[in-house]
C-alpha cells in the first residue's frame, strides 16, 4: 500500500511545504503541528535509510520561516535559538545524561532545573534601553527576524518603560507572545457572529494578529505575554540562575508564568510533567510540552548550544493528539439498543501516547461529511480519554483503489432491517431481542454492576451463553444451574458455584436497580431512581399512561416515549414477569412524597473514599431516606459526605459554607433516621 521510499520523500516534501505554507505564511494550517511533527520525522528516517533521495529543499535542511514583506528585517546578534525535543521520558533521560557527563557531574548532585511549561504561541525578542521599550522581533529564522514594535506596544501586558531601570543601558527579554483560551473563544465568537474569518487555534490568532500593518487591529486582538529569556544585555549584571532571571523580571514589572518552577534532578522534572499535563486542560493558555532549563546561567554558558539549539535546553513535548493513518476498513457493530455504530479500522498508529487501530465514525451522517473512503489517509485524533475519532480524510492525497463506505440496509448480525427514525442519526436494527447482538447487550447490561450487579457473570460468559442458545434474555440467567455452568470450558465447579451464588445473592435487589437492568431506552440510575421514587412499585409503573409518566420530575415526552414503547412491547412485559416469578425482591420504596422520610428535600454529595460502604451504596442509603443525592457540590447541597482524598468537591463545599462530615458521623446520623 506504501509507496516505495524516494517517491515518499518527494510526497513529503511536497506535503510539507505545502503545510508550511498555510502555517507561516497564509496562518490557516490544515493539519495540526502533531500530524506535521509526524510526517517530518517520517521523511528523516526515511532520508537518513536513503540519503541519495534527499534534496536540498528537503524542509529537514531548513532551520526557520522567512521574514514576509511590509516589515523590516531585525537581526538578532545574540541568536534567537530554539529547542530540541524530548518524546519520551527515556529522551529525557539522555538529555540530563548528556548534560552532567558535560559538566561532570555523573556521580554528584542531581542538576538544578527550571521547569516552565512550553507556550504555543510566537517568540518574540523586546529590547528597552535605558529602561524603554524601544524594539520587537520575531524570532524569524534565529538569526534574522520582522520588526513588529508596533504591534507589540498593543500587548497591554508588556511594559513599555520598565519600573526603576533607567541605568539598564540594554535589556533584550525574550518570551512568548499568546492568545490565552478565553479570549481565543471570545474573539472567534465575534468573528462568528459578524461573518470573518475563524481562526483556527490560538497559536494562530497570535500569529495573525502581530502580522497586522495597522496595529489599531492587533490592539483589539487578546493577546498576552511571558518572558523566559534574555538576549543582548549592556550595562547589568544578570542573576546567576534562570529562576533569578524570571524573579529579576517579575519585579521589573514583565510578566512570568506563574507555573514556572525550579526542581532538583530529572525525577523531579518527570513528577512535573505528570502534575502538569493532568492540569493542561484547566490551564488559560495552549501549551505543547514542558521546557526544562539548567537552572545556573553560568552552566547554561559552559554548556553551550549546537546548530541551533542550546545543550542546557529541551522541550518535552506531550504525545500529540493527532497522526494520520490509513483507513483498512468500516466495520458495524450492534449495540445494546440496536443502534448500528460504524467502526473505522486503521493501520496502527500511536495517538496521544496509545496504539489506535480502532476509531469510531459514529453513523452514516458523519461518514457522510468525512467523505471518507477505504484506502484513504485519515487524520485520527484523540485528547485525553475520549474515545478516537476519524477527524477527517486526507482527500487530496488520494492514489490507487478506493471502496466506498455502504451503511447496511440490513442488520449485520441478525438480518433484521435497519431503520432510521425521524429526526434521530442513528440508524438501529430492528430485530430487539430476536437479534443475538442486542440479546447480549442486553444481558451484559443486566448484570452489570450499576444494575443487577451479578459478580463474576462477564461479557465472554454472556456470548458464550448466547451463542450456544441458552440465554434468550435477561431472565435466562436466573435459570442457569450449577452443573450446566460448570461443563462450559474453562469453568470449574468451584467458580460455577461462586457464579450460581452470586446469581442468587443478586435477587435481593432494590426497585431503581431493577428498573435501570431491564435496559429502556433514556433510562438511566438517575431517571430509574426518579421512577421508582414517584410510583413506588412495578404494578403502578407497568399501568402508567404517559402523561402518568410526564408528571415524573424532569422526564420529558422523549423519555416518557421509550418508556411507553416498552412498557407496550409484551416481549418485554414477559422478561418482566419471569424476573418477578424468579424471585427478584426489593424493600418498599419510601417515598419522600407521601411518607415523611427524614431526609425529604435534602440534597447531600457524597466524595472521597469511604471505609465501610461504597460511595455508590452510601448514595443509595440516601436516597432510601429520601435525599436527593448530587454530583456537584453547589448553594444547594445541604450536607456533603467527604471520606479521606477528597478534593475540589470538599473545597467547593468549604468555600460555599456547606455542612461537611466524615463517615463516622454518617453512620452515627444514620441510627437516627432508621
Ligand atoms: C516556551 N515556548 O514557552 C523557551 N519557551 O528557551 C520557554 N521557550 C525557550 N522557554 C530557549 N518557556 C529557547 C526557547
């Protein structure tokens, strides 16, 4: 399917400069710097297996973007250098290797480093002399860059004179110029509603924005600013450390990022990674990766730099969220209510530091827009936990033979027809329980550990039961015997037993529990909790019309409808009554409505870990005494649970004034309501 190596070389380089192109010139990049990065590090490797394929305007051989016309060129007599990157945490480790065998400090005291987390925005260089603010410039090719002073003044944050330096002859600070988050959303927002352009990530808000000719525009634009470096100096003694430089700039009034910190030994710099990255999210601006400095200037200097890049420098970068892949082909799986779910399958690739071969295209509408093929290119992304996506098809980059994607008409496991209801995406198959996808969805749900909550009865037992026949729904598994259990493969009789006993223990059930198992559509722990709240027992629920239904707080026609549709199904009616006749119990429902349960009306948040009960069963006591239970904490929350670890929510909860106790005190509490 890949070409051969030189034809890939001209294919990158032309891909490459084309991205570049739209990245530094036009500000409208089409793939992100991850999918760059990655295509860039595909043509080194390929250049380096192929030298005699490699050209001379291979993007490999170029060090920097060019200065656009319309601004003047500044050249830096201190080079403005930028970063080598570390990947890995083993990179890391080469990097702090390196860097003490050069100092020779192996077997001695651990580095000092400043931690700084890597801003993705533009790097400029300001010098004041005599305390003023007299020149910007980007940071161009290292060596010569644009004068953008007076886009630069703009910035509110940059100080134009800076507080009591008047005998600083020379300072050139380096930083970051940036768009923070906020005001990126708030800007693309008004460019919305007013009909311009989008821009389409931060960094590149920033760039357009200090490319302006007329600076009343940049002035408008949100922009803000970090130092974290200096450049030529005359007439000052700089600090001896890079924590002392930031902390010499603070009190000149530049601006230094809050989340610098200085740490000794490489270890320290991981635990940093790993502290910030968790943030990275809640963070007010984009940053790609953490930059970690020798912390001592003069080890800085004696370290020195090589090409173009310091010695005392490296960025680690965060697994990008994006890589391209090829699309092998679609694949529909069915799910629990039928829904039909198009899988892409791809060539494995590693995306924000997980192998993805599986990513989903959610339904006909998204391949639809994709206009995606099998055999294309596709760009996968994945940020933090969500679950892949095809972000889109590479279309321009197609070559050889494509298939195109066909929804079934017809379910792919039981043949049932495929149907699309009015107004909704998805497309579902129509076979309910007769299809064996939905029978083992089903199940799987039934006994899962928020409904039935049967120990040990996992999703290789529910197929291998389904498959051979013997479960045709939910109410099969009440009927399993020991010795059937027993002579499936892998099974001895000892865990039969323990299954055969967990199945029992599973029938002394609560209502909610047993409405969220049998799997209505809309029916959540939440919505089944208000159910069994409201009509207290299965005969009166069984007989509700759907306004009976609407009259439940926050169920709306939709919900009511699923509700209806199964309630009407005698499929359904009959996996009920089985469940009944098997023997399945729950206490009364108290009802805060009609009974005056001791905590009707109170909202209570249960965080933390507990010792005696799960937050889960804590929850469900609760709610047996008529509280509502919560998952934030908020002005309303009367009372907040918090066992040992709890966080944000104990904190929310202080600051709000909200009543807080300890396990010890629920249970004491808990005599009293009973
Ligand atoms: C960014 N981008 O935040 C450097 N950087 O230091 C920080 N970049 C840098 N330092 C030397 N914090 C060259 C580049």
């Amino acid at each position: 399917m890949s070409p051969d190596p030189a034809r890939r070389i001209v294919e990158l380089i032309e891909l490459l400069d084309r991205y570049s192109r739209e990245y530094y010139e036009q500000d409208a990049p089409s793939v992100s710097d991850g999918v760059y990065d990655q295509l860039f590090r595909e043509l080194q490797a390929l250049e380096a297996q192929s030298p005699e394929s490699s050209r001379s305007d291979s993007p490999t051989q170029r060090v920097g973007g060019k200065p656009v016309a319309g601004f003047l060129p500044v050249s830096h007599s201190v080079p403005m250098l930028s970063l080598d990157n570390a990947f890995s945490d083993e990179e890391l480790l080469d990097f702090d290797r390196r860097a003490r065998e050069r100092l020779g400090s192996v077997e001695m005291a651990p580095i000092e480093y400043m931690c700084e987390p890597k801003l993705d925005g533009i790097a400029v260089a300001i010098r004041y002399e005599r305390g003023v603010l007299v020149q910007a410039a980007t940071r161009g090719d290292g060596q010569t860059g644009e004068d953008i002073t007076h886009n630069v003044r703009t910035v509110k944050s940059i100080p134009l004179r800076l507080h009591s330096a008047e005998t600083i002859e020379t300072l050139e600070v380096r930083g970051e110029i940036f768009m923070p988050k906020r005001g990126f959303a708030r800007l693309n927002e008004l460019a919305e509603s007013s009909g311009e352009k989008i821009f389409a990530n931060p960094r590149n808000a920033a760039a357009g924005s200090l490319r302006q000719l007329d600076p009343s525009i940049t002035a408008k634009r949100p922009l803000a600013f970090y130092c974290y470096g200096v450049g030529v100096t005359e007439g000052v003694t700089l600090p001896e450390t890079q924590f002392g430089l930031l902390q010499w700039y603070k009190s000149l009034g530049l601006p230094v990022n809050v989340e610098v910190e200085a740490v000794s030994g490489i270890r320290a710099c991981i635990d940093y990674y790993e502290q910030l990255s968790r943030r990275r999210s809640s963070l007010d601006f984009d940053i790609d990766g953490i930059v970690y400095k020798v912390n001592s200037l003069a080890e800085q200097s004696y370290l020195g730099f090589v090409s173009r890049a310091p010695r005392w420098a490296i960025a680690r970068k965060f697994p990008a969220e994006e890589a391209v892949t090829r699309l092998i082909d679609v694949e529909f799986q069915v799910g629990r209510t039928g829904a039909i779910t198009p899988v892409a399958r791809l060539e494995p690739v590693s995306v924000g530091g997980v192998v993805v071969s599986n990513a989903t295209l959610h339904n006909e509408d998204e391949i639809e827009r994709l206009q995606i093929k099998i055999g294309d290119l596709v760009i996968v992304r994945r940020a933090g936990d969500v679950i892949p996506q095809v972000a889109r098809a590479l279309t321009q980059e197609r070559q050889g033979e494509l298939r195109s994607i066909n929804f079934p008409t017809q379910c792919p496991v039981c043949g049932s027809p495929v149907l699309r209801e009015e107004g909704e995406a998805v497309q579902r198959c129509s076979g309910a329980l007769s299809c064996s996808a939905q029978r083992k969805g089903a199940i799987i749900h039934f006994v899962s550990r928020k409904a039935m909550d049967v120990e040990g009865f996992g999703e290789k037992l529910v197929d291998q039961l389904v498959e051979m026949g013997r479960l045709k729904d939910p109410g099969g598994v009440y009927s399993l015997t020991h010795s059937e259990l027993a002579a499936l493969p892998r099974m001895g009789s000892k865990s039969a037993q323990n299954l055969i006993d967990a199945i029992e223990r599973s029938k002394q059930t609560t209502f909610p529990r047993f409405l969220y198992a049998l799997g209505i559509r809309e029916v959540g722990v939440t919505t089944a909790d208000r159910l069994s709240k409201h009509f207290g027992d299965i005969d009166t629920l069984l007989a509700a019309s759907t306004d009976d239904l609407l009259a439940v707080p926050d169920i709306g026609p939709i919900v009511a409808k699923h509700i209806r549709a199964f309630l009407a199904t005698s499929a359904n009616l009959k996996v009920v009554h089985n469940l009944l006749d098997a023997g399945l119990e729950w206490p009364e429902i108290v009802s805060s409505e009609t009974q005056n349960a001791p905590l009707a009306g109170q909202t209570w948040v249960v965080t933390g870990k507990l010792e005696h009960l799960s937050r889960e069963e804590a929850s469900e006591l609760l709610r047996s005494f008529g509280a509502n239970v919560a998952g934030s904490v908020s002005k309303t929350t009367s009372v907040l649970l918090a066992g040992p670890g709890a966080g944000s929510k104990l904190k929310k909860a202080q600051a709000l004034g909200v009543e807080v106790i300890d396990e010890e005190e629920f249970v004491a509490r808990k005599s009293n309501w009973i």
